[in-house]
C-alpha cells in the first residue's frame, strides 16, 4: 500500500486568490526518500504545511490520502498521531516549556491517541537521554525551554530529536540544512539516516543538492510554480545543480 | 469636589469618600461607582469554630510546614495561631484614601520583628467568614532586622460579602532577606483593598510575589523604598481572573539612593469578562546613579471581552541608570498552538500547557520549592476549570 498518495492537489491561501500549489501529484510508498527541490516561491513550505494541517491554506481541489484515510480531514495532532511529522524549517520557540516535559506530553499524547500505553518516566528519559546524546543534544538542552536561546544549528538537532523520540511513518523535512555549516549538518544527516528504515517514508524539501550528498534520496522531483514539473534519482540532483533552475522554471511558465 | 457630591450609600456607610475616576490613579477603579452597597465597619462576628477550621484548612499552603498566625473577621485567633504579637510600631506615611480608611477602621493585625534566621515560613492567614456585608481591617507591621531572614505567606481568604481592607508595613533592615508571598483568594462576592509599604534596608534581598485571584473587586497598591545601596528587589505577581472580576494593581518602586535593582514582572490571566490594570511607577531620586530598574506586564487574553489595560511610568532624576519597561497584551501565539498541535498534543492540552507556561515565570521569583508547587497546582487547577472550556 501506498503510505501517501497526493492526487491533483491544488491550495491558496485563505485570504488569497491565486494558487500556490497548482496540481500537484505524488506518490510516497514506505521505505523511500523523496527529494522535493525547486526555487524559492515554487510552494515547497506551502506544500509541507498542508501536509502538517497549518491553518491558513485552503486546499480548492485535489486530495491527501495518508495510510488511506483523508489526511486532509484531521487535524495536526490527529495527524502527528497517525505518523506524520514535519521537521521545521524555523523550529518555533516555546518559552516556559521545558524541551523534557514538551517531548513527554507530545509522546504519550500520540500514544493515547493511537491506544497505546503511556510510558513511564524513567523509561522515557533514559529513552530520550539515549537518543539526544546521539545527536549531540546536551541534557542541558533538555532542561531549556523548547527551543529558547538554542542556536540554528542547535534548533535542527533538536527538531531531528523529536524527531527521533516520536518516531513517524512520514517524516517531512523542510529545508532542514539552511543555516547550517557543514559540521552541523553532517550530524543532522546522520539524525536522519539512522531514522531511515522499511516501514518509514521521507520527504526532503530543499533548495540545494548538498543535503542530498548526505541523505541521498530515491527520487528527486522539481517543483516549480505549484506543480512536479520533472522527477528522477538522485542524478537529477546534480544535475540541478549545475544548470540551476532556469530551465524549469521557463518551461512552467 | 468632596463638598458638592452627595456621598453614596457605601461612602455614608464608611463615613469616608471613596476614590473615584477623576484621580489619576484610581481612573480605571472608580470605586464610588464599583462599591455598590454599604460595608459597614468595625462589626463584631462571631465565626463558627467549623467555619474557620473550614477556611484555614483551604489555604493553598495547608500542607506547607509553616508558623501560623490566623486573624478571624480581623480579630487575632489565639486557638489557630503559633505565632504571638510583637510591640512594633507603625510607621508607614498615611497618604490614601486605602490607607486611610485603614488605619480608621483596623481592629487587629499581625505585628512581627523577625531576628536570625527564620528558616520555617510564617503564615500569617486572614479570614473573613459568611455573614451580613461589613469591613474587615486589619493592619500589620512586621520588622526584619539587620542581618535576618525570613519567609512570610500572607493568605487573604473568605466566604460570603465583605470588604477586607489590608495595609501590611514591613521595614526590612540591612544585610537582611525577606521572601513574601501573598495570595488573595477571597470570596467572589468580597472586595479586596490593599497596600503594601515596604521599606527596603542596604544589601537586602527582597522577592516579593502576589497571586490575585480571588474577589470581585481588587485593587493593591504597593509602595517600595530602596534607603540603602546595594539591594536587590524581585517584585512578581500573577493575575487569574473570569467572570466579571476587576483588579488593579498599582505600584511605585522609589529609588532614593544608587546602587540598586528593582525587577518587576507581572503575568495576567484574563477569561471571560475579566478586567486586569497594571499600573507601575519607577521613581530615580536625584543621585539614585548606577540604578537598575525594569518592570513589564504582560497580559494573556482568553476572549474578546476581557480586558488589561497597562500604565507603566519612569520617573528619572539620575542620569546613570538602566531603566525599562514593557508591557504586553494579546492572545495565544497562533504558531505556538500549531507547532505543539502538530507534535500530536491536542489542541486543550496546547493551550493549558501554554498558558501555564506563560504564568509560570512570574513563579520564578518564589524560590521555596513547597510554596511554588502549591502555587503551580493552584494555577494548573485553575486553568482546568477555565482555559480549557473553549
């Protein structure tokens, strides 16, 4: 079975008329690794958005079968519950909560949701102790209030981190290597592989190929003006970067 | 002005004119219009022993090990209370019309001199019980010595329709450290008149924490003043309010000499109908140079009909000082919701989580792990019944 099946899907923004995903079509079975690249403005974040079920987008055709339910139709806990996962470009700060209680209160959330036990504390720390010290995540981070004063490269890590701790079906990965430096970024990517797995999908949207030298992906489509206006393998990648986006661009038009 | 407006029914019932809209001060707390029925002073009520055992034991810190001096209907409870009277003097400037009507109509207060190191809290509770509307005063005193250091929980409680009126004076002498931390949780149908003078001793530590959320009608004034160097004040508060509960708070931090901090950090809670005022003054004197002073407020709403209105003012007279303020108002933060929400935490339990945490750093100035926990419990119980019924 498919894990997520994007059919003609077109969405604006609430407030707006014009289309920003004009049409898009995707198909993501369990195991592989999409790459999403295209040019700023093509409706990469709007697409990963959509998908997480930000408010403000409205989807005017088209639909989003996820695990075969319309993913369309649940709201963004339902959704996280059912495994999907959006890693964010800019990791929003939560004053006053504490990344430690955040993960807890997230984890047994979606295990409530789904039925399961809720785990206990100590399994949950040593869990989560485990994990973060593979990404370099310090147990005083764990202790700060989530993502409060933590540095770019800092906010990634602990987004892989969650990552990691809630372990979903479809992680989705939005520009996950801006501002990062080639040493942050190689540990993000390892995050990121070690998660990689038969029955996990993910989609890696980026503007740049050099995130695909360290999670290299299945297929790699562009994305230009709203639709997947050309896919291939990894090759198409490198091929992107060296002739840049103008041809798709043009031919979108 | 006083001579050609007919008193009101509760002015003529107190024997005093009531502030009202056209002082500065009181412009969001006209009184001689919120005040709608007489509270006649100086009644004696008898309480019932089931009553007061009822309200004592409903103390937030009941289960806070602490010395205990309860005042009931403004009278000294000698049965309840572990703590005696001391013979300190009140000395505190008797300026406003809060005050005034204070030291008319007190019957009885805590009167403490604190010396050495007091490691156990002082409770000191003020009961108002269930019967006909009436003014309950009481006025303290309490004196930190040199070098001494002491906790003291002020816990303002009640059922039924009152007026409690409530001036607390503390000097707190140099070298010394007071932790204070006042919660009024009167009756919703009690009006709240409060003031609080704190005079503020050289190399003092002072934190100082209010929990408003009890009465329909609060208002708390506090007056802090640095006279020697080198101190340090932490003034915090939380505001939990619904229904149609109005409170105001108005404080003025006086630095007359240099060298000292003031912090003050208010978080406010407003559902329903609720109104919240936060009104603080920051005085420099002449010559108060090196003084670091910052005070914010910051109001959470949680419907379109409550309401926090902000009167923050710097008064300068030094030119080498840090001085700031900052004042907030506004709803949850959309992305907040969202980025938890699509962690998989439901929607009720994103806003309590939040809600909590913006309450919570007003929290951090209380620093005694029990008292904390019991406020924390306090405000989550209160954010059960309340932030998450939408």
């Amino acid at each position: 079975m498919n894990l997520l099946d994007i059919d003609n899907l077109h969405v604006k923004l609430e407030d707006e008329d014009r289309d920003i995903i004009r049409g898009l079509s995707l198909t993501v079975k369990p195991g592989e690794v999409h790459a999403i690249m295209g040019p700023n403005g093509s409706g990469k974040s709007t697409l990963s958005y959509v998908l997480a079920g930000r408010e403000g987008y409205e989807v005017t055709e088209g639909s989003v079968t996820f695990k075969g339910e319309d993913l369309l139709e649940m709201s963004p806990d339902q959704r996280a519950a059912k495994g999907v996962f959006l890693a964010f470009q800019y990791p929003i700060e939560i004053p006053g909560v504490a990344t430690m209680q955040f993960l807890k209160v997230a984890l047994n959330s979606q295990r409530k949701a789904r039925g399961e036990k809720e785990l206990s504390t100590p399994d949950f720390m040593r869990m989560v102790k485990e994990k973060a010290a593979k990404l370099n995540v310090s147990p005083d981070m764990l202790k700060r209030p989530v993502n409060v004063g933590f540095s770019g490269g800092e906010k990634k890590r602990a987004e892989i981190l969650q990552m990691a701790v809630l372990e979903p079906s479809l992680c989705i990965l939005d520009e996950t290597d801006s501002g990062l430096d080639i040493d942050a970024l190689r540990v993000v990517a390892d995050g990121v592989n070690a998660l990689r797995s038969p029955d996990r999908a993910m989609i890696v949207i980026t503007h740049y190929q050099r995130l695909l030298d360290y999670i290299v992906p299945d297929f790699v489509h562009v994305l230009s003006k709203g639709r997947i206006v050309k896919s291939g393998d990894k090759h198409l990648a490198l091929e992107l970067e060296e002739k840049g986006y103008a041809e798709f661009t043009e031919s979108a038009a | 002005m006083s001579t050609v407006i007919a008193r009101t029914a509760a002015e003529e019932a107190l024997g005093f004119q009531l502030p009202n809209r056209r002082m500065e001060d009181w412009r969001w707390t006209d009184l001689r219009q919120l005040i709608d029925k007489p509270y006649p002073p100086r009644q004696h009520v008898m309480a019932k022993p089931a009553d007061v055992e009822r309200l004592v034991a409903s103390s937030l810190f009941a289960g806070v090990a602490a010395t205990r001096m309860v005042f009931v209907n403004g009278e000294y409870d000698a049965k309840h209370s572990k703590q005696a009277n001391a013979f300190v003097e009140s000395t505190a400037a008797i300026d406003d019309p809060v005050n005034l009507m204070n030291v008319a109509f007190a019957t009885d207060g805590a009167r403490l001199r604190i010396e050495g190191n007091v490691d156990t809290p002082i409770e000191l509770v003020f009961i108002s019980t269930d019967a006909s509307p009436r003014t309950v005063a009481t006025r303290n005193v309490i004196e930190i010595a040199d070098d001494a250091s002491a906790t003291i929980i002020e816990t303002h409680l009640g059922e039924g329709s009152y007026l409690a009126s409530s001036v607390m004076e503390i000097r707190i002498g140099h070298n010394a450290r007071l932790d204070r931390i006042k919660v009024e949780l009167e009756s919703h149908d009690a009006v709240h008149l409060a003031h609080c003078h704190v005079i503020v001793g050289r190399n003092v530590t002072f934190r100082d924490f209010t929990l408003t959320t009890g009465a329909k009608l609060n208002r708390q004034n506090g007056t802090f003043r640095f006279i020697g160097e080198f101190a340090d004040a932490k003034i915090s508060g939380a505001f939990l309010l619904a229904g149609k509960q109005h409170a105001d708070t108005a404080l003025v931090v006086d630095h007359e000499v240099p060298n000292c901090a003031s912090r003050e950090l208010f978080k406010c809670v407003m559902d329903d109908h609720a109104r919240g005022i936060f009104q603080g003054k920051v005085i420099v004197r002449p010559g108060a140079q090196k003084t670091d002073g910052k005070q914010s407020s910051h109001a959470l709403l949680l419907t379109e009909t409550a309401e926090f209105d902000a009167k923050p003012e710097l008064e300068i007279y030094a030119d080498d000082v840090a001085c700031g303020h900052g004042a907030t108002s506004g709803d949850l933060n959309h992305d907040h919701v969202f980025y938890l929400k699509s962690r998989g935490i439901p929607e009720a339990e994103a806003k309590a989580l939040l809600i909590a945490a913006f309450v919570g750093e007003a929290f951090d100035t209380v620093h005694q792990d029990g008292i904390r926990t019991a406020l924390e419990d306090f405000a989550a119980r209160w954010l059960t019944e309340h932030g998450r019924k939408r």
